[in-house]
C-alpha cells in the first residue's frame, strides 16, 4: 500500500492513493464541486483527505501517469496510474484550470473483475471529450505543489490548478453537459 517510497511523509500519501475501499454515503462531501476545486487561492486545507466527493467535468485528455512510488516506480502502463483531466468549459481553457482525477491500478483491477474495462486505452475511447460524472477520495497530492497554480502562483512549469484530486476513483459515467 506505501508502495516504494522511503519518506513517511510519501508512504503516507501513498496509502491514500493506492485505497481501494468505495466511499459509503455518509463518506461523501456535497459540498465539493468541480467549479470550487478549480477557485483561486491557497488550498491547501481546504478540503480533507478522509472524505470522498461526486463531480462533474468534461474530460480533455486521458493519459499514462507518471512514474511514482505508490506503484512502485512500475514503467509499464498496466501498472501506472491513468490521468484524466477534467475541465468546466471545453471551448476555453488554459492547462491552469485543469483537475486531475486518476484511475489506479489497483481500482482498475477491481472493476476489471466486474468486466468492466478501465485501462488507459479503454477510458480514453469511452469517456475523451465527453462530460461525465465521477466519484472517488478527495487527495491533496502534494508532490505537484510547485506545478499547480494554486500552491506556486504563476510558476512556468504549473500544469494543473490545484493538487486537490479524486484519487482513487471509484466510479465513473459519462453524463449529459450540466446546466
């Protein structure tokens, strides 16, 4: 579960990432939305890492993480995380006004015995450049801190907003435009 970082700090987060429990209702913050993940300014505490949250954004791009401890620095796709990027408005974005949501490993094996088919290669086909609804655990993934343009203002490696992510997720549907 801590997979191979050496850190406490990062065995610690990597138990959050690599859950694999499915949030029961009560585990489930409302509050949370795609438009208050994506609001300016420092965020570091503004949500919590023991709930789990429902939002809805329109996927632009779907994508092989990047090699991390919580998979044990696996090279292999398989084994990886899967990024999906999520956006309020598809027509005009910027990469600083991204969330990141990720399918792991683990959770893609689990509904794989559900006959469900979450690698990269299949989320990409069925949910790129679509809007949908996910679910999962609310992460602060604190190892993008100076990549987000939450916690590093104007940084010019920052490709996301904010380190707040659904990580893992735990369910997923592809859903009509909101309104």
């Amino acid at each position: 579960m801590e997979g191979s970082a050496r850190e406490e700090r990062l065995r610690d987060l990597n138990k959050l990432k690599n859950r694999t429990s499915f949030p029961d209702i009560q585990d489930f913050d409302i509050s949370v939305t795609l438009e208050k993940m994506l609001a300016p300014g420092d965020d570091h505490d503004r949500f919590t890492t023991d709930k789990s949250a429902e939002i809805t954004g329109y996927v632009a791009d779907v994508k092989v993480g990047g090699i991390e401890t919580c998979n044990c620095k696996a090279k292999d796709p398989e084994h990886r995380d899967t990024h999906i990027e999520l956006v309020i408005n598809p027509m005009n974005y910027v990469n600083t006004q991204k969330v990141i949501v990720e399918v792991t490993p683990r959770m893609r094996n689990i509904m794989k015995a559900k006959g469900i088919d979450w690698s990269t290669r299949g989320l990409r086909d069925k949910i790129l450049g679509r809007w949908i609804k996910v679910k999962g655990w609310m992460l602060f993934d604190f190892e993008h801190e100076h990549q987000a343009e939450n916690t590093n203002p104007g940084g010019d490696r920052n490709w996301r907003n904010t380190c707040w992510e659904l990580h893992p997720v735990t369910d997923m549907q592809v859903t009509d435009r909101p309104r």
